[in-house]
C-alpha cells in the first residue's frame, strides 16, 4: 500500500510513496548504522561544523521548508515560518554546546544484581 501526502487544508493529494520491500528496509538500515559509525569518530568541532551548516541551510530556504510544512501539516505560512526559524535556532544551539554537554565520562559498572 503506497503512503500518501494529503493537503489538510482542501484534501488534495500531493504525493505518494511507494512502500519499501523489507530488503530495502534492511539495506537502509545498513547504511544508516555505517553512517553512525562514521559520524562518532568526528570530532565534536567536526560535528558542531555539519550541524551549523544544517541550520544555516535551514535558514537559508526558510521559505521553501515553511512552504512544505504548510502543504503537508496545514500549519499557517508564518508560524512554520517560525517554525523553521526555531530548528535552526535549535541547531546552532546544539552545535555551540555540544562538547559541553557531552564530555566523555564513564558509566557505573554493572554487576548484575538487581536493587529491590
């Protein structure tokens, strides 16, 4: 069964999507996992870089993204206008305060035992 994207506003179609075959799924998957493995031996000034340059993409085709949001969501234009605003904002928040909220440290060991 194919997804669709509907206009909440008038009902209209706007797309569909076929559905994945669970091979697909898998190799998504795959991919997805090797990526991981790539983006955590980046340094935290390496990923705050690709971050901040998502933000900046965001906010350089605010327009285009707020137009999707409005089509796909019925949100009106200028709140998914602020929208997208705030996901850069979030973005470059995250990308300036990374390191400091994820300094390496180590867990407690394990032993096994449950507390009652």
């Amino acid at each position: 069964m194919a997804y669709a994207t509907i206009n909440p506003a008038i009902g209209e179609q706007l797309a569909t999507f076929p559905e994945h075959t669970a091979v697909e799924v898998e190799t998504a998957l795959a991919t997805a996992q090797k990526a991981y493995g790539n983006w955590r031996r980046l340094s935290y000034v390496q990923r705050a870089a690709i971050v901040n340059r998502a933000a900046e993409i965001m906010r350089e085709r605010s327009d285009e993204f707020s137009k999707l949001i409005t089509l796909e969501m019925g949100k009106v234009y200028l709140e998914a206008v602020g929208e997208t605003q705030l996901s850069a904002d979030i973005l470059s928040y995250y990308a300036e305060n990374a390191e400091a909220f994820l300094p390496p440290s180590r867990s407690a060991r394990r032993t096994g035992k449950r507390s009652s």
